[in-house]
C-alpha cells in the first residue's frame, strides 16, 4: 500500500470514529432510564416495542387504562372515562381512526 494511500485511509477513519462519536449522545438522550419505573411501565413499554403499539390518549373506559401520564400511579386506575391524561394501547395506526383519540396527553 502507498502512503498516500495509507494516509488516506487513516485520515477517512478518524473523521468517521469522530462523527460517530459525535452522533452517539444524541442517541442516548431519547432514551429513557426505566430501572426505576414501576413494573407495569416496563411491560408497557416492552409490549409497546414488541408489537408495534403506541399510547391513544382519551379513549380509555372508567378504571380500564394501561397507564397515564402524572394523573394516577399507573394501570385500571383512571378515575373517568375519556380521559384525556389516560391512554390505552393501540396497534400503531388505530388511534387516529377513534374519535377523541390522540398521540399526546391532553
């Protein structure tokens, strides 16, 4: 190998190791740490994740949610129907063809 072309090569990966490294915390930060949630939050999550489900705000019955967002504590507690700080599990797509339903919190 010349050396231009070995100098070449370095130089192109020391760009990618730092543009990489750069990219890495971004990643991280959408993340969330789950090791203090409650149980159910992250059977939640994990079900979320495995079969592609995503939170439906405002469409919950009384008392049969899988969890909120600051209202309650967590799952079969939402104290109304319709609520709009409650969510159930939907696969991805649903939420938007239910009436009242929404992706956020309300």
């Amino acid at each position: 190998m010349s050396r231009s072309a070995l100098t070449i090569s370095s130089l192109s990966a020391a760009i990618g190791v730092a543009l990489a490294m750069q990219a890495a915390p971004g990643q991280a930060q959408g993340m969330k740490d789950m090791s203090g949630m409650p149980q159910i939050v992250k059977d939640n999550m994990a079900r979320m994740a495995q079969n592609k489900l995503e939170k439906c705000y405002g469409i919950n019955a009384m008392a049969k949610n899988d969890c909120a967002e600051g209202a309650h504590s967590c799952a079969g507690q939402a104290s109304q129907a319709r609520d709009p700080k409650s969510f159930v599990l939907l696969p991805a797509g649903d939420c938007s063809k239910i009436s009242g339903g929404m992706l956020k919190a309300g």
